[in-house]
C-alpha cells in the first residue's frame, strides 16, 4: 500500500472508501450504486427501480468515483489480481474481492482507529473547561492526562471554551449517576422541586441528559410520575446513598430514544400530542441559520427564502410535541420568526408576547 492511508481523512470520500471496502471483503459483487444507496440509506436496487433517480447526478457522485478508483488501485499494487470485476461497464459494473488475505487492510484500518482515540484523548484534555471539572477529574483521576490538562490550565494554554460556566449546583453528581446507571444501582436522596418542601426519593437512575446547560437524570421512582421521574441535579439536597435492599428497574430498551424523540428539551406537557408545526422566517438570514441550527430532528425546508404573494419570508415544518422548551426557543429569536401553526402554539406565543408588552408598558 503507498504510504499514505487511504483510510484516512473525514470527508465524503473517506466515508464511501471504507463503505466499498466493508463490502468488498464480503467477497460478493458490489457496484457504485449499492455504495451510495448504503450512504444514503436507501434500498440495494434504488437507481434500478426508480427511473427519475441518476446516480450521476448525485452530490456526491465524484467523490464515489475517486474513492473506488483509489481502493481497488490500492488493494491491486498490495495484491495483485485480488479484485475481479464482472465484465460489464457502466452503471452495471460490479466489483469484487478474491484475494487470499480476509482483511488486507487491517493494519491501516487499525492505525486509523488508534488516531482517532488519540485525538479523542487529546480533545478531552483541551474540553477541561468544557467537560464538567469534576466529571473530568473523576474520569481521569491519577492520569497524566489529568495531570498535564492541570498543568496546562494554569499556565494559560487553553485552546478551548464553552460558553455555557459549568460551575452549576451538584456537578459533582454526574459520575456518580453516571456510575450507578452502569452499575445498576438504586439511589437514595433528599430532592426538593422549586418552592415546595424536600422530601426522600428512592430512586432507579435510568438516563442523564443536558439541556441548556442544566443536568436532568432521569428514571423510575417510589412517587408519581413512577416511570421517566424527572430529577435536575441542582434540586438535590444533602447526601446520595446506596439502596441495596431493593431491587433495580431498568428502562425498557429504547424508552428514552422514544421519550424525547419528539419534543425539545425534557418537558411532556399534558394534554400534548405530536402535531405539525409550521414557522415562518422574516430575514434570509435568520432562514439560514434556522436551517444550520434546527430547532428539532424533524425540522425540514417547505419553503424557501423568497418572494411569496408579495412578501419575503421562508417556512420550515416540525412534526413535534409543542412544550415550554420549544416555546422558549422560538421566543429567543424574537420578530424574525412567527409560528404559522397549530393556532393553539400561536396563540400561546401570542399570549406570552401580550404579557411581556404589558409589563414593559407599565410605568415604573
């Protein structure tokens, strides 16, 4: 093989490299088309039975064309005769492994493995001030890593920053759900919601997440709601103990994908349902940042930025369930977006809006 890794690099190209080589060293026929249906995750045979699909006309169909040129040129001079094709030229040429080697690229593949761990390592050393203090510390305790991250920070050599202080109440727990997550373990502890009084929760930790910069572990516990009990970490009091004379409940595999599938944040509302949300763009701009930040997963274009019955504006559509988070953020962007529908979300921005306008009316 040249002397360099043909696997290496984070591009198109490195992507459909190591797709057609997985499927070449299945030793079957493989053609251009299976490789970017696999990219693009649609059904082996797509360009075949869809005649308005060109698989010349894709995006990305010239960085398929280097990339498969480059791997058999590659697997040929390391292995001579070891791909054979199928006799056929255009779109129904095939491509296939025959060599006496399993995995003649192991090696490569493997020191491409390696770099990415050392760049991890070495992203997780710069993210100190990213990472939670305290959840670094206690992943990396007694590491060099930790010791040279240490030494770095004060001799003012930080190359990275969060915008978000994670300084926040409690940090400090999140190895210790984390752990007990992993380990299966029930938890004990004093949790008190805003302006009501603490009380003792037995609880199963199940999943941590972050949103907006505030940790949330979530789980089953001995009090309504039992299943999906929401927990911020900056609203436990006192000591987290160990309870061992009950057994754990673990979620249902795949509870939480679905649980927050379809809303922003961690909030179901009562009463809410998944509903198609339409938002209106003011400003170019603001349509292009929309896009490159969406509001949720399911977020797609239905209107481009353009002139329309004599006013510019764009449209994106959510199929989501509308809930605080998602109006808080729609809020954060002020006039430049406007929610189109369900009437009842507008009328619920426009609710908010009226209230803010009639403090800020009142004289002070």
């Amino acid at each position: 093989m040249s002397t360099k890794n043909i696997f290496a690099g984070f591009g198109v190209k490195t992507t459909f490299v190591n797709i057609l080589y997985d499927e070449l060293m299945k030793r079957e026929f493989v053609t251009l088309a299976d490789i970017m249906c696999i990219k693009r995750r649609n059904p082996k045979g797509f360009y075949d039975n869809n005649p308005k699909a060109t698989l010349s006309r894709e995006k990305y169909y010239g960085d398929l064309k280097k990339a498969s040129s480059e791997l058999i040129k590659a697997l040929e001079q390391a292995y001579p005769g070891c791909i054979k094709d199928n006799g056929k030229t255009g779109k129904g040429k095939a491509f296939r492994y025959v060599g006496d080697v399993d995995d003649p690229f192991a090696e490569e593949r493997q020191a491409i493995e390696q770099k990415r761990i050392e760049d991890y390592v070495e992203f997780c050393k710069a993210s100190a001030g990213i990472l939670p203090s305290s959840w670094f510390s206690s992943y990396f305790e007694n590491t060099q890593l930790l010791l040279d991250t240490n030494r770095e920070v004060e001799s003012g050599m930080k190359q990275i920053q969060s915008s978000l202080e994670q300084n926040l109440t409690n940090i400090d727990l999140l190895p210790v759900f984390y752990k007990a997550i992993s380990n299966k373990q029930v938890l004990q502890f004093a949790y008190q919601p805003f302006g009501q009084n603490p009380f003792v929760l037995t609880f199963h930790p199940q999943f941590l997440k972050e949103y907006n910069g505030r940790w949330f572990v979530f789980g089953e516990a001995d009090r309504e709601p039992y299943q999906a009990y929401n927990v911020p970490l900056d609203r436990i009091v006192g000591e987290v103990s160990d309870v061992n004379d009950v057994e754990y409940i673990p979620a249902p595999k795949g509870f939480y994908q679905d649980f927050f599938n379809n809303i922003v944040g961690v909030t179901h509302e009562k009463g809410a349902k998944v509903e198609e949300v339409i938002i209106r763009t003011k400003t170019e701009y603001q349509h292009g940042l929309l896009l490159t930040k969406p509001l949720h997963h399911s977020q797609e274009e239905v209107l481009p930025f353009g002139e329309h019955d004599g006013q510019w504006y764009g449209e994106v559509r959510l199929t989501i369930e509308p809930n605080r988070e998602l109006r808080g953020r729609i809020l954060l962007y002020g006039e430049n977006l406007e929610v189109i529908s369900p009437l009842s979300l507008r009328e619920q921005i426009k609710e908010i809006l009226r209230r803010q306008m009639q403090q800020y009316s009142e004289n002070k």
